[in-house]
C-alpha cells in the first residue's frame, strides 16, 4: 500500500482479509481448488493449522524508518553482489498506489498458474498475456487493465472497515513468498527485483517464509499492523 513516488494513479487499499481476497480472485477465475487463509501465528502448532499444501504466503507490514533502511541497504547488497533468481519466477513492479495488495495476489498466483486451474478466466488472459513482458512492462499492463482496477476497487470497498480517501497516505504494504525451483523469492512490487532468501521447498515454505517474516517484525516489535495471510489448496477443487 505505500507507494512510490511518482505514481501513474492510485486505487483503494485492500484489506488484509482472506475472504474478500477469495471472492475477488474467484470472481477472476481463480480455481475453487485454492483459497487464501489467514496464519495465526508462528508457533508449530498454529502453522500446522494452516491447510496445506501451502503454495504462497502474503505479508502486511508497517512502513517505518527502520524498515525503509534495510530495504535500501538489501538492494545495495544485491546490486553489488548480485544473487540467484530463478527464470521462472513470476515478478512485477508496482506504480500504481496502493496496489500492493492486488499485486501481492498477482504474484501468489502468477508463481502458481500448474498447481491452480483456471482455463479461460481472467487469470488465463492476464499471465499470457504478460508473460513475455519485463517486471516493469508488467506495471504498464496494470496501469492500464480496466477489469483488474474495476475488481480491485469493489474488493477494496468490501472491508470490514471504510476504505480511507484515495489520497490518505497508507504506511502498510503487503508483500508475497513463494518457492520457485527449490528457493524461496521475496516478491516486493517496489524493489526493482525478486530477493533470494535460499532453499525452500513446496512442503516448507511456509515456515521458511515465517523466519523472514520475523526480521521484518523485529524492526517494528511494538506494531500490531502486521497480518499473514496464506494461499493454500483445498481438499476438494470440485467445490
């Protein structure tokens, strides 16, 4: 939801809310067979409450001083050391405000597109149509994509609580975690690439995604603005 400066044009911050996430993204064709749950917490027994198997995990978090720092500092790094990312990860950038939320679903799904079915939807449409094009064309495609903004904004207007005005600075901004050939990847909409966090696997990225989460909640230990929100596949895609 923070934005970059300048931005092409701003939307309504989506909630962090798993049923509205679902019946946006099933109304765009996403498969019955997936669904997004919320994470209650870190513990084993919390996480193994989560239905698996998990394919990607979103992130809400509170922008700050500190938060902002260690971003500028990983991309620095990354810059001069470079790192490993798979081709087949799935990454845009973001420019348009607060659209991190919708963009967040975009990369659970974009990652996912074998493991969830949805022939002739939206979503079919949507990654073929910008599957060739760089992370930055990508946003272009967004800025322009009438169908997606339109959902978007009937999502954002669902909330449990009134959406603030479209102008209203937001300092939270969601984030995503997949594993993509055997790594887990940071897909954060306004670093100009996909962070490497390391090994992963379809069976544990959850928990590898959870120990990154934690550095992100120590820089901000007092915040309560801090929300984990799975996609996971259902025991019965028929549904």
């Amino acid at each position: 939801m923070a934005d970059e400066a300048p931005v092409a044009k701003r939307w309504l911050p989506l909630e962090a809310n798993p049923d509205i996430m679902n019946q946006f993204c099933h109304s765009l064709g996403l498969s019955e067979a997936a669904a997004f749950y919320d994470v209650y917490g870190f513990d084993d027994d919390l996480l193994a409450m989560v239905p698996a198997p998990v394919l990607a995990v979103l992130f809400l978090y509170p922008i700050n001083a500190e938060s902002e720092a260690a971003s500028k500092s990983q991309e620095e790094k990354l810059r001069r050391e470079g790192q490993k990312v798979s081709e087949s990860v799935y990454f845009m950038k973001q420019t348009v405000g607060n659209a991190c939320g919708t963009i967040g679903l975009l990369h659970a799904i974009g990652n996912n597109t074998s493991q969830i079915q949805h022939e002739g939807s939206y979503f079919k449409r949507f990654f073929e149509s910008t599957s060739k094009l760089s992370p930055s064309e990508r946003a272009s495609y967004l800025e322009n994509d009438r169908e997606l903004e339109g959902a978007h904004c009937v999502a954002a207007a669902a909330g449990d609580t009134a959406p603030p005005a479209i102008d209203t600075p937001v300092n939270l901004h969601f984030i995503c975690f997949v594993c993509v050939d055997g790594g887990l990847y940071e897909l954060d909409g306004r670093k100009e690439q996909p962070v490497y966090h390391g090994p992963s696997s379809p069976s544990s990225v959850l928990k590898d995604s959870v120990k990154v989460i934690q550095n992100f909640i120590s820089m901000n230990p007092g915040s309560l603005d801090f929300n984990v929100i799975s996609l996971s596949k259902t025991e019965n895609p028929e549904t």
